[in-house]
C-alpha cells in the first residue's frame, strides 16, 4: 500500500478533528489490521473511487465520540444517540473530503461515496478491498479512536473498465470490487453504460427520509413554543446539516439522470458550443 495514499487520511484526521471538534488528536505508531473487527464502539465508513480505490473507517470509542460531539453540538453528551451518529456520518464525510483534496494537489482525481456509521460492541468493517487495511491509532484527553484505511492506486485496465460509473459523481459504498474487463466481451457500442437503478432509488428514499426528518424538527421548533432551550438549540444545529445532505443527495440524483441520457459517444466526444445563438452568414453584394 503506497504510504501516499495514507498521509492525506492521517493529516485531514487531525486537521478536521481540530477544526470541527476543537481537540488535537495524536497520533500512534501505524501498524497493519489483518481481522474485520472494529477497534471502537461507532465506525463511519465510506467508499473512495477513481484514481485511488477503497475505503477508509474511522471508529471511536463511546467515550470519545460522545465528548467530541458535545464539543461540535455545545450539547453534553453522555452516550451515543442519533446526534452521535449523525455527527459520525458528518466527521467521516469531511476526513475523507480533506484527504481527497490533498490527494488532488498530487494530480489525482478521487471520489467518494455517502458514509455509512456502524455501531456496537465488537462490529465488523469489510472494506471494499479484500485485503488487510492500514490502522493509524490516535488518542484524546477523552479516549481513542483509530482510522483504518484500506486503498490502493486503481490500475489503467480497471479505470477504462469501470470510467463511466465513477465520471463526475459519487459511489455507492457497496459498490462491487472492481475487476478488468472480459476480452471476449469488448464490443463497442454507441450507447451509454447503464447507470445503477438501485443507486437512485437508494438516495431517493434516503432524500425523503432526510427531508421528512427535517420537516419534523421545523413543525416541531413551530409548534411547540415552550420546548427546553437546550432541545431548542440543538434542533436549531441540526437542520442546517440536514439541509446541507438534502442539496447534495438533490445534485447526486440529478447527475444520475442527465447521464442516464448521455450516450457513450456524448461523453467520449464531448460538443462544446459557443454561442446560444447561431446566425446563417450576412450575405453582402459584391
């Protein structure tokens, strides 16, 4: 595994971790994980595609991520709840969008999945290649928690198998492992690679979700004018994080349909056109 796919995970860790949380987490010694256990109590997990494939976990400790979310929240927070695992999707999202931004500072064109958190004792992580992962342990005042990294360089016959699923848009976590292209199967065609149906229906059913959640706090904030000032503010914190996953599942599934009516030879050759309007040629007398 190249260690300069593992630096940008280790250095958005402490970055986001800093920023978001307000505590500098410090980092241990790397060591490589051979089992599919989990090293703490709730794992985010989330999918990295494009010049770099695989998946990166970061699982904490209850202690940990309770005390991290009340730093983010301004909320106590004594054990984990759904604001612990919404703040887990959250951290997991911006540590592996802070190491892809490093990675594209190298040249590399990297993209990711929507997070998925795993939580109980003794859970498991399978990435999304079947090999053993990176572990970077860190500790806080509060407890540990451990960033198992588990990516490679994707290989030119697997981009030119699977370029059109990864082109401009986010993956599934669940994605299958990718593999190279059967030869006696290579007929070309004019039509577009077919984009994964379950896909949208995943992230439509995850937008309604969202929004009805949403809704409900908003009707809840209306309706209920002597709620505790602190479920007030903490509701009040939420629905911006969920407006902000509404407009990205929104652009997700918008970009599955204009591709869907992308032809292959649209996307290969694009046409660029340069003016909205088009005149025929003034025709002037000699």
């Amino acid at each position: 595994m190249d260690v300069k796919l593992i630096n940008p995970f280790l250095d958005a860790t402490v970055e986001v971790l800093k920023k978001m949380a307000f505590v500098e987490p410090r980092p241990g010694k790397v060591y490589l994980k051979t089992s599919s256990v989990a090293y703490g109590d709730v794992s985010g997990i989330i999918g990295i595609t494009g010049d770099a494939t695989g998946s990166l976990a970061i699982s904490f400790s209850e202690s940990c991520i309770c005390h991290l979310i009340a730093g983010m929240l301004g909320e106590p927070c004594t054990e984990a709840n759904q604001d612990v695992f919404d703040g887990v999707g959250e951290i997991t999202n911006m540590i592996s969008g802070a190491a892809r931004t490093r990675m594209e500072k190298d040249g590399m064109e990297v993209y990711a999945a929507i997070p998925s958190v795993i939580y109980g004792k003794d859970h498991m992580i399978n990435h999304i290649l079947k090999s053993p992962s990176i572990v970077i342990p860190f500790v806080t005042d509060h407890g540990s928690f451990v960033a198992d990294v588990c990516i490679r360089r994707t290989t030119e016959d697997v981009k030119v198998a699977e370029n059109y699923q990864v082109l401009n848009k986010k993956t599934v976590v669940q994605a299958p492992q990718y593999e190279a292209p059967n030869k006696q199967n290579t007929q070309k065609t004019d039509a577009a690679p077919t984009l994964s149906v379950d896909k949208k229906e995943l992230l439509t059913k995850k937008l309604h979700e969202i929004t009805a959640m949403r809704d409900d706090m908003v009707k809840q904030l209306s309706e209920k004018p002597f709620m505790q000032i602190s479920q007030r503010q903490l509701l009040k914190k939420q629905i911006p994080i969920l407006d902000a996953q509404i407009k990205r599942l929104r652009l997700d599934i918008s970009t599955i349909a204009m591709l869907s009516n992308l032809t292959k030879d649209d996307i290969e050759n694009p046409k660029v056109v340069q003016h909205y309007q088009h005149y025929e040629p003034s025709k002037r007398k000699p």
